[in-house]
C-alpha cells in the first residue's frame, strides 16, 4: 500500500524533504511509519518526540494504515 508522509520542521530537514510517497506493507501502523522515518533521518531525530496526524487528524496511539493515508510528523513548536 502506498502512504504520503507530510514532513514538517526538523522531520523535513532530516529527511531531506517536505513529502515522501512510501510503500508500506498491509498492516503496518503510525509506529512502522515513524520508524521507517526515523531510521532515514540517521540519528537526526534521536530524542525528538514527534506529534502523528493521520488524514490531518491527531493520533495518540500507532493506528493501522490504509492505502491512500496522509501521515503528518511534527516536532515540537521552536521558537527563537
């Protein structure tokens, strides 16, 4: 299944993009997909806790992904 991951702040300097188009597998979670994110990140997000949105909607728990999901990683609010 395909997920489009929205990618803000840290999260989208660390990737190195604003939006991925990821292949995931049936029954993978939010948690999969913040780990795929994270491993890509290299260290870059090590204690860094990240908000998950799913079809612009906040999630507290690792929800299942459908085919066609919009994830949305956001870091805290920096300020400065």
């Amino acid at each position: 299944m395909k997920v489009l991951v929205k990618c803000f702040s840290q999260v989208k300097y660390a990737v190195g993009t604003s939006k991925l188009a990821l292949d995931m597998d049936p029954g993978s979670t939010t948690a999969d997909l913040e780990t795929m994110i994270r491993e890509k990140a290299a260290g870059e997000l090590d204690g860094v806790t990240l908000r998950t949105a799913v079809n612009k909607h906040y999630v507290s728990e690792p929800v299942p992904l459908e085919d066609g999901d919009e994830v949305a990683f956001i870091p805290p609010v920096q300020g400065g």
